[in-house]
C-alpha cells in the first residue's frame, strides 16, 4: 500500500459523511481567489509544487503532514482564521487527492469545500491549471 493510499484511508476513516458535490473549475477558482472570495489550498507535496509551480496566492498544505490528519486540519484552520464557513478551494495534480480531503474536511464541520477536480495538470474533469495558461509562481518554500 503507497504512503498516499494510507493517507487517504487514514482521513477517510475519521469520516463517515459523504463528500457534498461541490466542484469548481481552475478558471473559476483563480477568479475568485483573485477577487478575495475563496482561499485556494493546494494540497499536493513539495516536490509537485517544484515541478509544476503554484497557482499566486495559494495556501500550500501538504495533505501528507508531518502530525497526520491532526495536523493537517489544524494548518487549514489556521489558514482561514478558524472559520469554518468561509470558502475554500483545494487542488492537487488531477483532483483525487483533494476529493478524499474535500470529504474529510466536511466531515470535519467546514461548510464551503471546493474541490478543483481538474487539478493542475488536468483530468477528465477539464483540462486543468497548466493547460487553461492560469498563472503560476515558483515555490519558494519548496
């Protein structure tokens, strides 16, 4: 079994709600996170972040965090000020990863869970970040 794979089920495991379809297209996503309507939290691992670069203004939360689901939630918590209302969007490279975490977090009380299903390098969802030419920057935490 992958480390991802154990992962997911992990967050899986702490749940029992299923995930609320509530997607959004990168295009969208970029527009609102652009107009400060939505916080964007890209939830791939730092080498992803190095290769493909991330979107401007995006959160970057590793979902494979160093204390588990535990912690995980705690840096989305803090990254929107303990407001589990507000609006947030995540995306990973092909929107599996944040399908699994967009179902834990509901799971976790948070209201106004965005899933960018195409990712950043696209799915059958759309053609993602990197295709649609929306704007990135290198990870400089990376």
């Amino acid at each position: 079994m992958t480390h991802h794979l154990r992962i997911l089920l992990i967050l899986l495991a702490t749940t029992s709600l299923p995930a609320l379809a509530q997607d959004i297209n990168a295009a969208e996503a970029h527009e609102a996170v652009k107009n400060g309507k939505l916080t964007l939290i890209d939830i791939r691992t730092p080498p992803e972040w190095k290769q493909t670069g991330v979107a401007p203004g995006a959160a970057l939360i590793n979902m494979i965090h160093p204390q588990g689901a535990a912690g995980f939630l705690n840096e989305v918590q803090a990254k929107v000020g303990g407001d589990k209302t507000a609006p947030i969007a995540l995306i990973c490279r092909t929107g599996n990863r944040t399908t699994q975490v967009q179902r834990f977090l509901q799971g976790q009380g948070f209201t106004q869970v965005y899933n960018v299903k195409e990712g950043m390098a696209g799915s059958r969802a759309g053609p993602g970040w990197l295709a649609r030419k929306l704007p990135t920057e290198s990870c400089m935490a990376c």
